[in-house]
C-alpha cells in the first residue's frame, strides 16, 4: 500500500506543484478518496502514545486545514498517520475569504493562508463523521466561529454539543489570523468565559456521549505574559491539552520569496518552525506536566519532529510540508523515531518529551 501511494505520490507532485495552491489542495483531497481501501499497516508498539485518555498508535497526525469538510479522514489513516484532525468546522456553512487565498513559498518551504474559515458547516461534516462510527481510529474536530456570529463563545459551545457523539478530541481553534477579532478570544475574561462555556458543555453532553478531551489551539505569536495567563487558566479550567501552536502573522527576515510574503494571512512551513518550538518549550515549562502539548508548525523532517518531541510535545502534526515533502515524509519519521528510541536506549516516546524543554527557554529568542 505504502509503495504503491509513494509512486502516485511521486507522479502526482509535480503536476500539483504546477497548479494554483487551492486547487492542488482539492485535487489531492479528492484523490484520496479513491485510494485502495486497505488497512494501514500496524505500528511499532514502541511509537504507542498515551495521551488525553485516548491511545494513539503512533505520534504523527494530520493537523487541521488538510480536510477542513471531514471528507477523507479514514484514507488518511491508512496511509499511516496516528490521528487525524478535521475542520476548522464552523456552525453555518460559510465561504470563508475571497480568493486567491493560499500561496506558496518555494524558497522558503513555507505557505501563507487566509483561507478565514471556509466550512461546509457543522451539519454537512457531522454526517460525514457519523457516516464512519465504528470505523475505528482517531479523529479530532477542530472547532471555530462562524466570522458574523454575534456570539462566538456560543458557537463553540454549539459544536462541543453537535458533534461530541462522533469526535475523539475538540480542538477549541481561537488562533486563526483570519477572522478578524478571533485572536481576541485568547485574551483575559473573554478566554476565562470561553473555557468556563466549554468545558460546562463538554460536562452536559458528556452524560450520553461521554468525555470527549477538550484541547486548546493557541498561536505562536503570543507574549510571554499571555503565555502565562493562557496557560494559567487552562489549568485552572482543567482543559486535557494545548496545541502549539497556530500559523504566525510574523514574517521572519531571513525568508527568500519577499514579495509573496507581502501577502496577508497566517504563515506556516519551515519559517515557523523556530518561533513554534520555542513557544512550545515555554508552555511546556509553564503546564508543569498538568496536561500533554501537540506540537505544531513547520515539521518537514524527522529532526524536526524529534526536535518537537523533546521541546515537550508527546504528539506532533503535519501539513504545510506535506505540499513540499509529499506524504511519504509520514513514514519517515516513524522510521527516525523507532530509530532514535533505540540509538538512546529508550523504552518509548514518553522518555523522550521534554528532554530540551528548558535549556531551549534559556536560548536567545528565535528572529
């Protein structure tokens, strides 16, 4: 299975690398849905994690944005990935904004979005997911704010409730640069008053459909004040998790492709990778063990996901560099993982979480 996908994946990029960003996006979604249904092949015991009550059989997931409508998630579980995230999902069907909208840095291995939320909306991506119970496997639902909503902390309580019966996880997304105002959310009493609504949602439903882990996607480009305060009332709130961290509004001096990077919008790849990482290992010192971290942001190797990991991520996820790498970059870090494990003689991934957390906090702060 993998060596046959790894062929129409060498074939297939080029074409895609030539077509505008979007479409090659859409084109690689559809074409996942008629892949050869055969099951993935099994995991090294060795790559197992445990994390948010849930077992994942391996640490390197599909982030959100990938398939944004729930379309694909059990193709891209066969080919390999731990767990899949879908979404952002908003409640109403919305376009998000006007096209173009995704570009792509060559140079840089980098891609700048502003895709601002387009959904489907909650009732399309809730009967794909329904569709699918019992097929086993893990799939989170990324969840956002409709851009008009006159109450966005609602809207998350909305989705915690629609489709706590079919997700494994909730990402609560208040991170996008996209949506003007989303930011805001992560900020003082507004995100006291999210978590509060949230996590009394997730308890309600919870009676039918039990405890589904709550996580929050905060961005990178957060102060180390806000840091602390998010962190703070995470842990107060007892939320199950962080993802670090979202794409960056930030545009580091040494990128090459200086006028694609004039454009507006959130940028992701390889260009996020420091700043992601070392916002990671400041919140990894700041939870104190009180909940995991998923690592986010400019994955592009097995270095660099190893590199997550031991900044204090117990699971990793991947996009951007997919558009660069193709997906075989999946396989290739299990293989430097199981590798990595043995070279150090380490029973398994929980060893290794953390290991430069704090040396990384003490280093100069990334350009």
């Amino acid at each position: 299975m993998i060596g046959l996908f790894d062929l129409i994946d060498a074939l297939a990029r080029p074409l895609l690398d030539r077509m505008d960003a979007e479409n090659a996006h859409r084109l690689a979604v559809q074409g996942l849905k008629v892949l050869p249904r055969r099951p993935a092949q099994a995991d090294d015991a060795r790559l197992s994690v445990r994390a948010f009550g849930l077992n994942f059989p391996n640490p390197v997931g599909m982030a959100a944005g990938f398939d944004k409508h729930g379309e694909v998630p059990d193709a891209l579980l066969r080919l390999g990935f731990g767990f899949v995230e879908v979404g952002t999902v908003t409640p109403r069907p919305q376009p998000g904004n006007a096209r173009p909208r995704l570009f792509r840095l060559p140079a840089d291995q980098g891609v700048i979005n502003r895709l601002g939320f387009n959904s489907e909306g909650a009732p399309a991506v809730l009967a794909r997911l329904a569709a699918r119970v019992g097929a086993g496997g893990l799939v989170g639902v990324n969840v956002g704010a409709n851009k008009d909503s006159a109450d966005r902390i609602a809207d998350y309580v909305s989705l915690i409730e629609t489709f706590a019966p079919v997700a494994s996880y909730f990402t609560v997304n208040i991170s996008s640069p996209n949506t003007p105002g989303l930011r805001d959310l992560q900020q003082g009493a507004l995100f006291e008053d999210l978590l509060a609504r949230v996590v009394d949602a997730r308890a309600r439903v919870s009676r039918q459909a039990g405890l589904t882990p709550l996580l929050v996607k905060i961005a990178p480009d957060l102060t180390l004040n806000e840091l602390d305060d998010v962190v703070g009332a995470c842990r107060r709130r007892r939320v199950d998790g962080m993802i670090i961290g979202n794409t960056t509004v930030t545009r580091p001096p040494s990128l090459k492709d200086v006028r694609t990077a004039k454009e507006s919008g959130g940028l992701s790849g390889r260009p996020l990778f420091a700043l992601s990482t070392r916002m990671l290992a400041e919140t990894y010192v700041r939870a104190e063990g009180a909940f995991p971290l998923v690592g986010t942001g400019g994955i592009d190797s097995p270095r660099t996901a190893l590199a997550k990991i031991r900044a204090g991520a117990c699971l990793v996820q991947l996009y951007s560099s997919l558009v660069f790498r193709g997906l075989g970059l999946v396989a290739e870090i299990k293989s430097e993982l199981l590798e990595a494990l043995a070279r150090d003689r380490h029973a398994g991934l929980p060893d290794l979480v953390g290991l430069d957390a704090a040396a990384m906090t003490a280093e100069p702060w990334p350009a």
